[in-house]
C-alpha cells in the first residue's frame, strides 16, 4: 500500500477517534424480538454495529456494519455496509452483502429522529433471492444513559428456488438502550 492510502486510512480512522460511545438496545415487536450493539453511531467518523434478529416462524439473521457518519445540517448521515448470517424457516441458511445508509435528527437534547435502509440483491447474497431492511422511530432519552425508543422495523428474506418470503421483522416496535 502506498504512503498516500495509508495517511488517508489513518485519518479517516482518527475521525472517529473522538467520544465514541457504546451502545447496547434491546426491541421488541409483536412477532419478533432485535438486539444490538453499536460502537459510534451517535458520532460522525467511523461507526461498528452489531444485531440480531428473531422470529419463531420466520428465522433468524445476524449481521454485523461498517458506516461512516457525516453531519449534515442538524442531521447525521450514514453511509455504509453490513455483511449479514441469514437462516430463514422455509429456505436455505445463507449470507448477504448489504448497501445503505440512514439519517438521524437530532431535535434538542433528549428527542431524535431516524430512520435507515439496507438492501442486498441476489448478486450479493446466498440462500435468498434478496435481503432489505428499513428501521424509522424516534428516541427519548430519559436520562443517560437510558434511551427509550418506538418505530417501525421490516426486515424480509425474499425467498429463492420455490421458497417463501420471511418477514422476519415487519411491524411497530418499543425498546431501550443504554449508552456509554
């Protein structure tokens, strides 16, 4: 790698070097249950997330993304990726490779909004024919670090091969945070 790359990821990496703060959220819908991790996604720079997701009639998925967070008027744009465990009931367990981005708006202290999406076609995925996520809410943070949260999450594995689509997340949700 030359000297220009590697000066251009280091400051790219030292973006987010500063208050960066851990997340931990549990949610809870009416046929499905998230939980997730996040390491600066409150931030601009550099953001890691974790998640995963489960519905006893439609599966499981797991993944794990990669974002850069940029401010933007009041609001923080992510743009990223998430490399994604896929293992729907009616279907072959598999993977995808997903593209997108979300938007928060932080509105005075303790009151935000947000919302995202993430979308993996067949060319970047196995065992299903596509993968799209969409998450949109609102959060009130209490007192720190406990962070309250309700919104609307569809999470669907479009089936391949003659198998059904799981819905494994399609519906309102409440949860909770806590941030470090």
């Amino acid at each position: 790698m030359n000297k220009k790359a590697l000066l251009g990821l280091a400051a790219l990496m030292s973006v987010s070097a500063a208050a960066n703060a851990v997340s931990i959220s549990g949610q809870a819908g009416k046929d499905y249950t998230n939980i997730g991790v996040g390491f600066g996604t409150d931030t601009s720079g550099l953001a890691l997330s974790g998640n995963w997701t489960h519905n006893d009639d439609d599966g499981d998925v797991a993944g794990l993304g990669l974002g850069l967070n940029v401010p933007v008027g009041p609001f923080l744009a992510t743009v990223g990726g998430k490399g994604i465990y896929t293992n729907p009931n009616a279907g072959d367990e598999g993977y995808a490779a997903a593209v997108g981005g979300g938007l928060q708006w932080k509105i005075g202290s303790s009151f935000g909004l947000f919302g995202e999406y993430y979308y993996s076609p067949d060319s970047l995925s196995s065992g299903i024919d596509s993968y799209q996520e969409a998450n949109a809410g609102a959060r009130w943070t209490i007192m720190r670090p406990i962070t309250v949260e309700a919104g609307y999450r569809y999470l669907n594995l479009a089936g391949k091969d003659g198998h059904r689509d799981n819905a494994v997340a399609d519906g309102p949700y409440v949860g909770v945070s806590a941030g470090f």
